[in-house]
DNA sequence: CTGAAAGCGCTTACAG
DNA sequence: CTGAAAGCGCTTACAG
C-alpha cells in the first residue's frame, strides 16, 4: 500500500496557500535561515557566491518574506489607521490620500475604515486596528468620548483625531477653524446689507456643526441682529431633512434673504431648493465644492484644505512615534473665504 | 549597590510598548495558557468562576488580544487590499467604501493605497500587500502587465480587477460597458442632429480611455461620418492640455458642435471652455458629477455606478475566498445614459 | 474543565 | 562570513 503524501515535498505545508518560507529557501540553497534572512533584508556579511544560490532559490520557489511574522518580532506594524466618516464623501477623500502619502513617506500602509458616523462603529473600528497594533492611528470622531483609547495610547498607540476634537481625553487633534469660518462667512452676508440670514447645519452634536452655529451666532451678535428660532436649523443631512428647513425659512411672513449652508452635504440640497425660488436668495457655504464656480450665480464658499489637514495631522502622528515626548496640542487651521458671486447678492425685498 | 531594573514586575518586556501579553494575563488570573486564549475567544469549556477570575486580570492589565500574533498562526489575516489610482479621485471614494462594506460583512478590514496611476507603484504596493499576507487584493491597474503577481495568485491570494482588465494574465475583472456606455453617448448627439462630433479622452494607454474612444468610433461609423484627425485628442487630464484640447476642436473653418468628454477630470475643464464660447456647443460627459443637473443647461451624462462596481468585485472576491473553485471571469456592468440638456442642445450652425 | 508542548515565519543575540 | 538557538504572542493538537 503507498503511503498517503502530506505534504509537497521541499514546501513545508503551512496555511498560506503552501507559500515556500525563509526555510524552505535555506534547504534549497544550502545555508542556514540566518543567511536567507540576510540576503532578504539586504544586511552584509554575505559572499556574493552565497548570495546567488540563495537569491536563485528565492525565484525558484518564488518566496515573498512574510510581513506579519516578521511584526510580530520587531514590534512595529508600519501601519497606521484612519477611522473616519466615510470614504465616499468627498471631503475625506483628499483627506485619506493626504495621510495616506506621509504614511508611505515613512515606509508605512494606511488601514481605512468608515465610521457612518456611529460611536460604536467608531470603537468598534478604532480597537480593531489597535488589536492588530497599527502603529498609530487617524481619527475622525463620532463620538463624543474617547477613553475607550486610554490603554492603547498608554501602550503607545500614536493618536490624533481630526475635524473633531476627542472627548474626554487629553490627545492632538487636528482642527479647521470652524467657529471663525462661519463667523467670517456670515459677517460677509452681513457686509452685502442681509439682517434676515438662515443657518442649516449638521447635527448639533458633532462638533464642527456646533462650532459653526456659534460662529453664525457670533456674526449676528457682532451686527447687533437678534436671531429668531425660525432662522436656524440643525439635523440631518439627508436632503429630505435640508428642503424642508430651507424651504420654511424661505417661506412665511418674514422669509430669510441670505442662508449660510453649515457643510457641502446641506449645500448641495440648498442649492436646489434657492434654484427653485421665484427670488434671489443669497448663499454663503461651508466647505467647497468642485463646479461650484460653473453655477449661476458661482457658490461663495468658506474653504477647508482637507489635504492640509490630513497632512498636519499625519505629521503630528509620526513624530509621536518618532519618539519625543510632545505634549497634546490643539492645532486649528484657517479657512479661505472664497467669493464667486452668491454670497454678494444683495437682499431680495 | 542597588540591582538595576530590567524590566516592570509582572509584564513581560516587548517592543509593543510594554503592552500585557496572554501569559502575563494567565500569571495573573494563575491559569494556564489556553484557557486565558478560551475565554478571549469565547470557547466554550470554562468554569464561570475561571472566567471571571480571567476577565478581571484581562480589564486590571488593559490586555488586548495582538491580532498579528493570531494571524500568524491562522493563516488569514481578514485583511484585503485595494490599489486605486489616487482615492481623491470622486469615482474611487464610493468604489472604495463599496469593497469597504462587503469587507466589513466579512469581517475583514482595508488596506488602500494609492497607485498615482504610476505602474511601479502599484507593483509595489500590490507586493506590499502581498507580504502583509492579505487574503485578497482589489487592484485598479495602472500597468498593462500583472505577471508579477502571478505566484501570488498561486500562493492564494484572491484577486480581481477592476475598472480596466488585468494585463498578460487571466484573472477575475469587473468593468464598466465603456465601449457600450461611449457609442450610445455619442449616438445621442448625432441623434440631435450633431455630425462633427469631438472626443476628448484620457491618454490611450488606459484601457477605459481606448475602450470609450472605440465606442466614439463606433457610433460615427454607424452614423456613416468619418472621423477627421482634429476632433478626437486623447492624453493627459490636466486641465491645460484639456483646454488646449477644445479650443482647438472649437475654433477653424469648420469647428465641432458637441463634445464627447472621456471621463469626469477631462469634463470639468470641458465645462469650463464651453462655458466661455460665443454660441452653445452639445455635451455629453462620460461620469456623472455632482452637481451635473444644477449646471445651465445640465449636463448629460453616461453614468457608471462606482458603488455596484466596488461591491461586485468585493463580492467576487470573497467568493473566490469561500474556497470553490471559479474559472476567471469578465463582469461587464452596464452604464445608464442621462439626460439633462447639455446632450440635447442642436448644433449651432 | 484545564494546560503543557509545539509551531506559525520571522528576527535577535550569540557563538563560532 | 555563517548558522543554531531562543523568542515575538498567539493557536493547534493533544493529553490528562
């Protein structure tokens, strides 16, 4: 009777898919693991004769070292994690690669993952990453506490957040300046003779959109304007929501004249919703969006450098990892009034 | 003489920043091993006594369980990989979320990264990603010739293609009709009566460009028109070659009246030029934009649904993983004509 | 119900 | 210049 074959011969069988490891490598050629690792790994103190039969064995066999065992020995991942909202929003898609080319500046992979804005998911995700010891990690807060990471960071776990600041924990964080944006933006329908302005934004819990009410408020306060109830707006931003708070502050005995859009996912909606208006309303939104110049009137938009955030925030996280002690920081970048003709109508009535 | 420290009392000293380990969790809770590794996973077979006196050393040492740890002896690592062109492009973030979810309903999490359309660069990080032993890899080709990850593909690693074939080797890939979507785009201009008809594409060496300029082709020849040399240009997408690109086609003795534009970075600057001529030049735009319908007039549009895309290479990629054996396949889907009044404008003269 | 031993594929620290 | 042994932190396959 033949016996039962259990494994290729010269391949040691393993779960990869039978892939030839540094051993079977050593066999082939003739050396010791050590010597395989070194030529690998490009270390000197080999001949270049054994440096041959091993690299010929390496193409034979068609090795590929293993990243992850090699992990697991030296202790960093050269991986990082980026926790945000979701990829498809056009917002952290320059956001994404921006970190995305300082990770790979550093020799290092970027693990993504969307939290749909859901606090679990945003733990859920974020601890994931930490189990597989990325070697830092990008958040984009949605929720509002973050101590769930404390162990993590205490083991060493770089961390920023970014567009939101952590709550109730002391770590970097990445910001727009969302309140002076809004306030600036606001102050220009101010300028171009709007009293009645709107605001919509995106639910009060989230941070950039409270920030930027108080922005809005700011400007009004600072035109000694009292704002009604009726002018502001907070919630989803699914467009069913954004039309209808437009739609009834653009109606009614005192409509407003001016909206300021609180983020580009309440501007496109807005946009509609003013297109259908028998009058001129006048626009100013948060964050830019691409065409918004080729529109009639062109959108006025206060701008965030997403890619600049991105950016900020990947290079705050590698020199956390580069080793010197730096103590959490609060770094908000400016934003950039950008004027294309909406924001300068004049009022309607 | 004082002894010097070498390491904390009860934890065990590693690179991962003195992180606890399952021993020092075992030491702790005084049992064994495997059963600290039964309650971490949820087995079963342990006394509720035991298990509490585990958990309460896990919560006391803040251990998590090192997934790099547990991959190496599993075998999978319930990763996958996507190499995309440049993820702030608008068609790959919602590609990307799409593989993203099915992923996540997987349990696996994704590693992007970014090829900048440069062929080097995505060997380099499809390689990458193939050391890190992902399970599986979305690739987006930059290059025309994937033999490279031929012994990958061998060693298990699943793979799929997307948006452009894979080159020199038979693999799963998941396209767009972009011949299909480009004819029936052009025909609808020549159906309003258009017959010098512009296409302006990317360079020829991507196969959705070349594919797109064949269905262009394709419906000037079942239209009986042939083609001059100075209506078609295909090359870079910025936005000065663009430009140079129409204006060229616009102005001479006998000037194009519609457009065919090759994809979305070509049509945004295509807007733009049409934007500023004297008379109103037919557009029709292949992808959609965001704010296509809100422009004057809309622009029609050959619509590819980047999301289905996304998750039907996903999904095809976890069948491929669920271990049955499937004989590579094209999967064509289909793009969806859309009109909004750039595609319908007669021609000008 | 519980745990000691072996091993995943590498690197580290040594010794020759 | 070269390699055998130990170990990274887990799981597997057993044995009690």
């Amino acid at each position: 009777m033949p016996e039962t074959p259990r494994r290729a011969v010269g391949i040691s069988a393993n779960r990869y898919g039978n892939r030839p490891t540094m051993k079977d490598v050593a066999a082939r050629a003739g050396v010791g693991l050590k010597t395989v690792s070194r030529v690998v790994n490009g270390e000197p103190g080999v001949t270049p004769e054994t440096e041959r039969r091993v690299q010929e064995a390496i193409d034979a066999l068609g090795f590929r070292r293993n990243d992850s065992a090699r992990v697991l020995r030296k202790g960093r991942t050269a991986t990082v994690g980026l926790v945000l909202e979701d990829l498809a929003d056009p917002f952290y898609g320059p956001l994404s690669r921006a970190v995305e080319e300082v990770a790979r500046a550093h020799g290092a992979l970027l693990i993504n993952g969307s939290s749909a804005e859901d606090p679990d998911r945003e733990q859920e995700l974020a601890l994931a990453l930490c189990a597989r010891r990325v070697d830092g990690l990008v958040v984009i807060p949605a929720g509002d506490d973050h101590r769930y990471l404390e162990p993590e960071i205490r083991a060493g776990v770089a961390t920023v957040f970014v567009d939101r600041p952590a709550g109730r924990i002391d770590a970097d964080c990445v910001l727009s300046d969302n309140f002076g944006g809004a306030r600036e933006g606001v102050a220009h329908l101010v300028a171009h003779g709007h009293r009645r302005i709107g605001f919509i934004g995106d639910m009060p819990r989230i941070h950039t959109a409270a920030e930027r009410l108080r922005g809005y408020r700011a400007a009004m306060e600072d035109a000694g304007i009292a704002v009604e109830d009726a002018w502001t707006s907070l919630g989803a931003t699914d467009p069913w929501r954004v039309r209808r708070a437009a739609e009834q502050m653009l109606s009614g005995p005192s409509p407003v004249t001016a909206v300021f859009s609180g983020n580009n996912r309440v501007t496109v909606t807005v946009i509609r919703v003013l297109a259908e208006q028998s009058r001129a309303v006048a626009l100013v939104a948060f964050d830019d969006l691409e065409l918004a110049d080729l529109l009639q009137p062109g959108v006025t938009v206060v701008a965030q450098d997403a890619a600049a955030i991105g950016r900020t925030a990947a290079d705050r996280l590698f020199r956390q990892l580069g080793g010197t002690q730096i103590a959490p920081e609060r770094i908000e970048l400016p934003t950039r009034l950008i004027t294309r003709g909406s924001g300068e109508l004049p009022p309607a009535d």
